[in-house]
C-alpha cells in the first residue's frame, strides 16, 4: 500500500477509536435511559476493544488503555445481566402466562435495585467516565503512523486461532463457562471484520473456511446471537434460584431447562 493510502487508513481507524469513545460516554451520559445507556456503552466498548485488538501488538500503549476499557465494561455486567434477565423472563412469560407477572415484577424490582446502588457508589456513572477520559488522553498519544497492513491481518489470524481453539474445547466440553468464552471469541472476529470493512474496505482479510468477510460476518453474527440465547436462559434460571418459592417460578424454570435441553 502506497504511503499516502496507509496515512488514509490509519487516519480512519484513528477517527473510528474517537467515535467509539464519543459513543461510550453519550451513553454514560444518558440520564433518560439508565438501562438502554448501560447496553450501549457496554456494547460500543466491546467494539472499541475490538478495534484495538487490531493494534495491540504493533502499539505497546494499546495493551494498558484495554485493560482500563476491560474494567469500565465489566464494572457494568452486572447491571446489564439483570436487564437481560428480565428481558428473557418477559419473551417467556409472553408464552408461558402462568409465568408471567410475579416473576418479571420480582425481577424489574432487582434490576432497579441494583441500579440504584450503582448509581449511589457512582453518581451519572462520573467515576466510571474519568476513566474514560483517561483512556482517550493516553489513545490521543498512540503512534497510528507506526501501524502496517500487516499488523492488521496478523491480528484477524490471531483472533480466528483463538476461536478455533474455543470451539474446540465447546466441543470436547460444552460447559456454560467454554460456551461463554466461544460467544465473546465469535463476537471478537465479527466486530474486527465490520469494523475493517468500515475503515479499511480495501483489504481483504482471510476468513473462517475461505468464506467472503460478509459470509463470515453472517455466521459469525448467527453463531454467538444462538449461544447468546442460550447463556441468557441458563443466566436467568441461575437468578431465579435466588427468588422466594412460588408456583410462578416453578413453571418458569422448567420452561427455561426444557428449552436448554432442546437446544442441545
């Protein structure tokens, strides 16, 4: 690639990493909508990440702003996990009535919980975007110029080794914990591809079984959306142990292990 197109690339993932981090603190920002914010700025650092990853080994200082963007995101799982959990328990509940009311009201009723203990040891999340602001003030000292179309592809080997490698122990040992890390290693090489597609449409990356990225992008989408459902179904039947007994969470349990076993 001519120096001139390789200024154009790397000025373009440059410009992608800004707006990743303008979309992660609009959404902390967000006063209006708590949960919906937490979902998209969960899901705007896991892209972010993602495109760092492509830089990772090139750029030294990427590795240490990951780790921080690692502990904003994980520092909202928890929030997001009790929204999904009420989310699963409605789409159930909207086919299962006699699971329905006491069982989603318990679980809007912990979500808000939560939520509002977050809110009191970090009021409009104000701890978590100085952080924020700390990643994107060390991202505006990183040498873009320093990175290849070489680093990029060695990044998409590197994450499709690892997929490879959590698919097999999925199969040798389909545990919630290999199936979990399988979804994260499938939405990893997914988001690289989009988002290589986006800001560097002239490369070609190789894919998974020789496929076009839009093919791999599909399955990849496909792949971690089914065991997404899954994680979130065994996710909730976990939550429901913690709810007093009622006839209501009974029924809704056994939909939820029927589910998992037809899924298998």
């Amino acid at each position: 690639m001519k120096p001139s197109a390789r200024g154009t690339l790397q000025a373009r993932i440059s410009r992608r990493v800004r707006l990743e981090l303008r979309a992660v603190r609009r959404a902390l920002a967000d006063r209006r909508h708590p949960h919906r914010a937490v979902h998209e700025a969960r899901k705007a650092i896991r892209r972010l990440r993602a495109l760092l990853a492509l830089a990772a080994r090139r750029l030294d200082a990427i590795g240490i702003v990951d780790r921080e963007l690692q502990r904003i995101g994980d520092s909202l799982s928890r929030l997001r996990d009790a929204q999904v959990a009420l989310e699963t328990a409605e789409t159930i509940a909207s086919q299962e009535p006699a699971s329905s009311q006491n069982v989603v009201r318990w679980l809007e009723e912990r979500r808000d919980r939560m939520l509002e203990r977050a809110l009191r040891r970090d009021p409009d999340f104000t701890r978590r975007q100085t952080l924020l602001d700390a990643c994107a003030r060390a991202l505006e000292t990183v040498a873009w110029s320093d990175l290849e179309d070489d680093d990029l592809h060695e990044a998409l080997r590197h994450s499709r080794k690892r997929l490879k490698k959590a698919e097999r122990k999925a199969e040798r040992e389909p545990s919630p914990a290999h199936l979990h890390r399988l979804r994260r290693r499938a939405r990893r090489l997914r988001m690289q591809l989009e988002l290589l597609r986006a800001v560097a449409p002239a490369l070609e990356p190789e894919t998974l079984h020789g496929e076009t990225p839009g093919k791999a992008i599909r399955t990849l989408h496909k792949q971690s959306n089914r065991l997404g459902q899954r994680q979130d179904k065994e996710h909730l039947a976990d939550v429901l142990e913690r709810m007093p007994m009622t006839f209501e969470r009974e029924v809704m349990r056994r939909r939820i292990e029927r589910e998992l076993k037809e899924q298998r």
